[in-house]
C-alpha cells in the first residue's frame, strides 16, 4: 500500500501527469455517459479524421484549403452513395436469404453428424448434438424475426438513418473545412504548458491516422478479393460472406476466426465434402493468410507497435465497455494507452533530472 501511495504522490506531483490524467478520465466519462447522445458527432469525427488524410496531401501539393476540402468531401459523398445503392442492397437481400436458410443448413449438418455418430457412437451422445442443435435453431430464429421486424419498417431506426444520413455529412464537411479553428478553440481551454499532453497527443493522431486509413484499404482489398473468389467458385450469399470476411480485419484474430464458421457452414451446405467444398473453403484460409502475412505488413509495418495479446486484451475490455463501438476502436484505444505508458517514464525521469 505505501508503494503506491508513494507512487501517487509522485506521480500526481507534476502538474502534466495531472492535466493528461484529467483530460484521459473527462473524455472517458463523457464517452461513457454521453456517447449514445453524441454518437452522429463522433461519427463525423471519424470520418473526417479519416478524410483529412487525403485532404492534406491535395494541400501539400498545392490545391487551397476550400477546394482541397471540397473534392475530397464530393469524392466522400459520390463513395458513399454508390455503396449505399450498389453494394447494400445485395448484401441486405442475402443476409435475409441466408438467415432463412439456416435451418436447412443446420438440418443438413445435423444429418451429417448423425451418421458420422451411427457409424462412431462412441464419440459424442447423439442427443447432446440434437440438444444443441435445437438451441442453435431457436437463437437463429429469434434472430431472424428480429430481422425482419427491422427490415419491414422500425420508425425508430429509419428517423435514425433520415438523422445520420443528413447530419453527419454536414458535420464531416465543416469539421474538414474548420479543423484549425476547432483544434484552436478547443486548445484555448488547455493551459499553455502542456507538453506531455502534446507528446501523447501527437504520437496517437500520427499512427491511428495512418492506421485507420490502412484498414479502410484493407477492408476493400480483402472483401472485394474475397467477393471475387467467392463469386468465382459459386458459393451461395457471396456478397454477405464477402463483407463479413472484409469488416472482420477490424477485430484482428477474433473477426477471421468467427467469419470462418459461417464461411464453412454454407460451404458444406451447399456441397457436402466435395471437391468443391475443400476450393471454397482452401481459398478463403490462403486469403486469410496472405492478408495476415502479406497484406497487413505491407499497409501498416510498424505502424502500431502492439503485442498480439494486448490488441486481444483490448478488444475484451473496450467491448465490453462500448460494445461494436468498443471493439471497432480498441486498436485506437490501446495505442492511446500504449502512448501514455511510453511517455509517462520518459516525464518522470524528466521531471527527476530537473531536480537533480
């Protein structure tokens, strides 16, 4: 207990450590509190951190602000709109496909296992497998009337898409367009003296930048791959399958695990253990592994210096504190953290050489 209560006391001595820490907690319980209520904004916030990227570079190269701004918020818009009515609408229609279809899948799996336990017994109790696929059958279709029920028409979450769709654009355009005025007037509320601050500050905006630009590639890059080989071998709900396998680079190890069940089941589904099957199921594994041995060094490097456990640790705790929101931004989150462990030593011993 005297250990950390000296550690306190040295910690909480410098005026920085203080206003960092104070900072770091008032952003949490107002995320925590709040973030349902400011979820259009933080949305905004996204995305026009994702777009000053482009942005920047029109300026550097010579482009003024406005226009700069302008074609990268149009580019935005034109994006956004194709995907809205070319790539959703298959998706949409298949995942309801596939939803109603699962029961058969399961029946057909179910099938499957029975003989394999008739011919084996001695491996697992049939009624145990019976057991568990009648509650897996009983979760799908709670799913899928849940589905349905938003898909025919919940006024709630068509107000909620009329809000998203007109107020975060507006929002990314200004936020782009005034990004020096808001950092300026937010900075006005920070005392002067603030460099540890800065040094957090500016490590994590350096690297989630180029990180979060780097996985919107990487979810293109493998969905659309994945789309064409899934089109390409006839496997059933290829767009759906298609943009599971995209977005799950966003949860490293966990997503690609999970997206694989799905992946198998409608593959054997659909062919049994055919020749066809060991393809769909093959290609998807080598694409699995190229995006983690090929693709994510080339596009990140040493971008996000994390261990493997902690990006897991990470996913477990933001998850649970913001559910999906949690786990989209935990790589952010932990290199947040991962900054402030870095330059909180560094303070100290600075903090130490003053004095002596």
């Amino acid at each position: 207990m005297n250990v950390v209560t000296k550690w306190l006391k040295q910690s909480m001595s410098d005026r920085q450590v203080v206003l960092l820490v104070s900072f770091l907690l008032g952003a949490f319980l107002i995320l925590y509190f709040f973030g349902n209520m400011i979820a259009p904004v933080l949305a905004a916030v996204v995305f026009a951190f994702l777009l000053d990227g482009p942005a920047e570079r029109l300026r550097k190269k010579g482009v003024p602000h406005l226009l700069a701004v302008v074609i990268v918020f149009l580019a935005f818009l034109l994006l956004s709109f194709v995907a809205f009515f070319t790539i959703l609408p298959p998706i949409t229609q298949q995942v309801g496909q596939f939803i109603g279809s699962l029961p058969g899948m399961l029946n057909t799996i179910k099938e499957s296992a029975g003989a394999l336990l008739a011919r084996y017994p001695e491996l697992v109790d049939p009624s145990q497998v019976d057991a568990l696929v009648a509650s897996i059958q009983r979760g799908l279709l709670e799913l899928g009337q849940q589905f349905l029920t938003v898909s025919v028409g919940n006024i709630v979450g068509l107000i909620t898409v009329v809000v998203y769709a007109i107020l975060v654009p507006v929002m990314v355009f200004f936020f782009l367009k005034d990004k020096a005025a808001i950092l300026k007037w937010f900075s006005s509320f920070l005392p002067a003296d603030r460099h540890l601050a800065d040094q957090v500050w500016e490590e994590v905006l350096t690297k989630t930048g180029k990180y979060a630009r780097g996985k919107v590639f990487e979810i293109f890059i493998v969905g659309f791959t994945a789309w064409a080989v899934f089109w390409l071998v006839g496997l059933p709900y290829a767009a759906f399958l298609a943009f599971l396998t995209g977005i799950s680079v966003i949860v490293p190890y966990i997503g690609a695990t999970l997206v694989t069940i799905p992946v198998v089941v409608v593959a054997y589904a659909h062919w049994g253990f055919q020749s066809d099957f060991f393809v769909a199921v093959g290609l998807y594994i080598v694409l699995q592994i190229l995006d983690g041995n090929v693709l994510v060094p080339l596009l990140f490097s040493e971008m996000v210096r994390l261990h493997p456990n902690a990006i897991i640790l990470a996913i477990l705790v933001f998850g649970g504190l913001w559910g999906f929101w949690g786990v989209f931004f935990a790589i952010p989150l932990a290199t947040l953290a991962h900054a402030v462990i870095r330059a909180w030593p560094r303070q100290r011993e600075a903090v130490k050489s003053k004095k002596a």
